[in-house]
C-alpha cells in the first residue's frame, strides 16, 4: 500500500473520469488538487477503530506500515527498512528506518511499534487487527530503531498481516492518544503517512494535505486531496460534468448509459480499472480517477 492490494467486488461501482486528460502513462508531475465526490463520510481516522469503507481508504494515506505490498505483490519495505527471518520462521526482526517523525512531530522507533502492538491486541480496545496478530508472542524493543517479533508458531501469516490486513499495522501517534483518548483520537489522526488531515467538516468535507516530512523524498506528488461528501448520485454525477470534482464514486446504475456515451469521460468498472486510476490505494480498484490526475504513485506512494 503500498498501503495495500484488494479487489473489493462492488457489483454497483463504476468509476468515471475524462478521457482527454487520461494520463495514466505520463510521469507523476507535483502539485495540484484532486477533488473527489465521496459517497459518504467517515465514521472517523482512528485505523484500528474507525468502521467503514470511507474510512478505510482514507487511513492509508494518513498512516504507514512497517510492511506494505507492491503492484506486483511483492511484500516491501515502509517503516521497516529490512527484516530478518529467524529460529524457522517463529522470529522476525525489522529494522526500522531513521529519523521518521509523526505529523505532530514525535519520533517514530521501536518503542512505537510496541506500543502500537500493545494496544492493537488490548481487549478493551478491540481493535480490527487483533485477531490477525492472536499469532504473536511477544513484540520486543531491541534498540531505537530495532524490533523483534516472536511468534507462537511458524507461519507465514506475518508479512501479509502487517501489510495487507484491512489496511495493515498502521502506525498511530502514541503521544496523540495520550492527548486525546480513545474516544477523540479519531478525530485527531496522527501518523507518518504521506497526507496529513487538513480539514474535517463532518457530512461535508474531508481535506488531506501534503506530508512535507514525508519520508519517501519526493512523495507524494499532490499537494491536496479534497473528498467532498456528497450522498446523493445524481448529484456526484453532475458535479462531475459540471467540472467540479476531478472523480465521481458510486455511480448509480441508471446514470451509466448515458455517461458512457459522453466523449468526455470515461466509465470505469471493478477489475477493469487500470493502477492510475485508484485514488487512495494502488492496486485498490474501488475509487475513482479524474481529468488532469497522474499515475497512482503521486496520489499515495
């Protein structure tokens, strides 16, 4: 995921842009605004809380993974620079990278990962990822930038779980949790993802900005993301002509005859939506791409 790689089957999505800007094999230029109709707001940015398929876009982009997946289903670093497989697959050690910070300013290490470990499998919290990580011993510091992972039996379940698991083991702000609770942390996301939340004006607008600490040099390539909440198709759908969001999402099935046959745009469904055309996620087709948008890298990673 890159921040990960599904394949939702939504029977009902389609997903339209305009032809004359298509430039999925042009190069990522920075800069810009991608303005997108969403179909519904978020219940929240809290990864190991928050419901809902709004949510789960938008997380991947405001937190990392130690691991994430490429387009070609390689398993890759993000947080973790390299990891060790050890003691017949019950032992992973990561090496995490350096000199990564938060969107609030704290320091990411080994410590985190523990912490974020901790609270993922605490049942109180009952976070999504638990039962994923029930294959997990014990996760140790070993120093600043170093963490183990022992496991109660061999498994290759790991690596996946880390990466591709909802939207993986994303890596949340203890110093924000402290500050807000369990209940407000959703509001105030804190990670080290390439976008950072600029605005949320609930059932109105969701306004990711651009991570200038991000720590991938020269990502990301937009400098806003705006997922403007609108419920209703038919008006996702004439927002879309009249030129004022860049993707439409969902679009009602009745709508889908005469939109096709538009010179200007271009519908796009399931599986036969190419890499540049996932917003959010690479390799996700379940959101939209619009006029003037380059390929997937400048949108997440």
């Amino acid at each position: 995921m890159i921040g990960s790689i599904r394949w939702p089957l939504y029977i009902a999505l389609l997903l339209v842009l305009s032809v004359s800007n298509l430039a999925v094999a042009q190069a990522p230029k920075p800069g810009g605004t991608l303005k997108v109709a969403w179909e519904a707001d978020v219940t929240g940015l809290d990864p190991y809380l928050s419901p809902g398929v709004q949510a789960w876009h938008t997380v991947g982009n405001l937190f990392s993974s130690l691991v994430t997946v490429d387009t070609n289903l390689n398993y890759v670093p993000d947080l973790a620079e390299s990891w060790d497989i050890l003691e017949n697959g019950t032992v992973y050690v990561f090496h995490l990278r350096k000199g990564v910070k938060f969107h609030e300013g704290s320091d990411f290490d080994a410590e985190v990962v523990r912490w974020n470990y901790q609270r993922a499998v605490d049942p109180e919290e009952d976070a999504f990822i638990a039962p994923f990580l029930s294959i997990v011993e014990s996760v140790e510091v070993v120093d600043a930038h170093t963490v183990k992972f022992t496991l109660k039996h061999p498994t290759r379940t790991l690596l996946p779980t880390l990466a591709i698991n909802r939207v993986g083991f994303l890596q949340m702000s203890p110093a924000s949790y402290k500050r807000w609770g369990k209940d407000e942390v959703r509001l105030h996301p804190d990670g080290t993802g390439p976008f950072k939340l600029g605005k949320w004006e609930q059932n109105c607008i969701v306004v990711l900005e651009k991570n200038p600490h991000y720590f991938k040099p020269g990502l990301p390539y937009l400098d806003r993301v705006e997922l403007q909440i609108m419920k209703e198709g038919v008006t996702r759908v004439t927002a879309l002509r009249a030129g004022e969001v860049d993707f439409a999402n969902y679009i009602p099935r009745e709508h889908v005859e005469r939109l096709t046959k538009d010179a200007k745009l271009q519908v796009l469904k399931g599986k036969d939506t190419p890499a540049g055309a996932e917003l959010l996620q690479p390799a996700q087709a379940s959101l939209p791409r619009r006029a003037g948008t380059e390929s997937d890298p400048g949108v997440r990673d």
